[in-house]
C-alpha cells in the first residue's frame, strides 16, 4: 500500500520541485515504485521528469474532474523511473470547475485510493499557495514533507502552513501529519543559516529531516535538461543528498 506525501510549503522558489523530482528519483533508484502528481499548474515537476506538459493526452485535470483514472493518465518518466501523473496549464481552470462539485476537497484521494496498491510511495508537488488544489493534496496525503531555507523569514511562513495543516487534521483528513522538514539550499558558510538551521531543531527535534540538501548549481541545471539532478548527475553533491533522503523517508515509514 503506498505511502502518500505531499511536499508543500505556500512560499514559491523554496525548493518544493526540487525536492520532489529528486526524491521521486531517489526513492526510484534504491528500487521503490514511486508515483510523481504534479499538482502545479506550471507543470515544472512534469517538465523536470522530462515529460512534455503540452503533449499530456491525460493530467491531472482530467483525474481531478472525474475523467479519467490514475492508472489511465499516469505515464512513465522512462529515464527516472518513476510514473508521472502531470500537470499543465488547463489545472489552473480545475481550481474553479471544483467549487460546485460534491466531496471537491477529496477528488485526489479517491482517485489515488484505486492506485494505491500499485506503488510505494506517491509524491504531490504541491503550488506556491494554500488553494483547493493544495487542500486536495493535502487530503489525500499521510504525511507533509515541508521543504524550507534557513533564512530569517522561513518560520513565519511554516507558522501558516501548520495552522492549515491541523485544520485539515481536524477536520477532513485524520491521518495527516508533519512528517519532516528538510532543510534545502543549505551554504553553512553563511552564519544566518547555520543559526536558523540550529534553531529549527531546537524547536521542531526530531521532526528536522538529518539529510540536508546542499546549495548545488548541479540540481538547478538538470531542468533544463528535462531531468532530476539525480539522474542528471548522479555524482553531485545533491544528487548524493537526495538520495541519503529517499533512504531516510524509507526508513521514516517504517514507524509510521
Ligand atoms: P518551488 O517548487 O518551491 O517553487 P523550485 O524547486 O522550483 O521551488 O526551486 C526554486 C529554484 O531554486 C529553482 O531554480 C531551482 O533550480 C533552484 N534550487 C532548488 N534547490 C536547489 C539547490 N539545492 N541548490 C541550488 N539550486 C536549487
Ligand atoms: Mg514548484
């Protein structure tokens, strides 16, 4: 039975594509069936698994809308691995088409149930905001990974994001959890982060990721190369990283 994740964290440009493209190839690479969903109407997880988001037959849209099941619209990201359930610019339209529609905050979660024995792990990059879409990723989801910068800011934003995070508990999804913050783009030449980066688990422990994701321009390359810097460059420092944190998550799931 697959494990389901959203990585989420309302703040654009913190690492939440990223993350999800090398985990999904990490977890792929030590022999997980993983299953990518690109819940962003910008489509860069989808991209950056090298899948062309405007050739997509079938997205995401389609399964959200009742159109098509999973295993119809998933397609395999041949050199990573992994499924890829996509996303392009027609989601965007999805977020309004929802609201008079029955059970709309739990579309994702049925369609995934049906699918749920054919993998180990479903990864849901989530957008930069806290939409329906996101609250349909959230509802299907056992646990939140939260990528986040060491920067000064970085704690207001979570304070949101887990407020949203038990209201969903509470009210529409009682398996939800924090499972992790993963501490990204991390430079421990700068101060600031080192500081934040020690804050972070004095306050939150052992919900603190022990994998950190290094600044590596290696990771920042491989989109344009349709690719997760993992199977990119399997050598850079972030690719070794990502990996240490496929095993990490594996290890995680034991406990849960
Ligand atoms: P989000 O999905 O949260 O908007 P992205 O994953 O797209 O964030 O990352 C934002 C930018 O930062 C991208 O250009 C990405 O390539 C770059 N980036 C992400 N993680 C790293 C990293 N560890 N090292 C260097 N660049 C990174
Ligand atoms: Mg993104």
């Amino acid at each position: 039975m697959a494990k389901i994740f959203c990585i989420a964290n309302q703040k654009g440009g913190v690492g939440k594509t990223t993350t999800t493209v090398n985990l999904a190839a990490g977890l792929a690479k030590i022999g997980q069936r993983v299953l990518l969903v690109d819940l962003d109407p910008q489509g860069n997880a989808t991209m950056g698994s090298g899948v062309d988001k405007r050739a997509l037959e079938l997205s995401v849209y389609d399964v959200l809308l009742e159109s098509a099941s999973v295993k119809e619209a998933a397609v395999l990201a041949e050199q990573c691995g992994y499924h890829v359930l996509g996303a392009n610019r027609e989601l965007a339209g999805a977020e309004v088409e929802l609201v008079p529609l029955a059970q709309r905050e739990k579309r994702l979660k049925t369609a995934l149930t049906a699918a749920e024995k054919d993998y180990d792990f479903v990864l849901i990059d989530c957008p930069p905001s806290l939409s329906m879409l996101t609250l349909n990723g959230l509802c299907s989801a056992h646990g939140v990974v939260v990528p986040m910068q060491c920067e000064y800011f970085a704690l207001e934003g979570l304070t949101d994001l887990v407020n949203t995070i038990k209201q969903v508990h509470a009210n529409l999804n009682p398996d939800l959890q924090v499972i992790g913050l993963l501490r990204v783009m991390y430079d421990p030449r700068i101060t600031l982060q080192s500081q934040v980066s020690d804050q972070l688990k004095d306050h939150f422990g052992d919900k603190v990721f022990d994998t950190v994701i290094p600044r590596n321009v290696r990771l920042a390359e491989a989109p344009s190369y349709g690719l997760p810097g993992v199977v990119f460059d399997a050598s850079a420092k972030g690719s070794v990283a990502f990996v240490e944190f496929a095993k990490e998550m594996v290890k995680r799931i034991k406990k849960m």
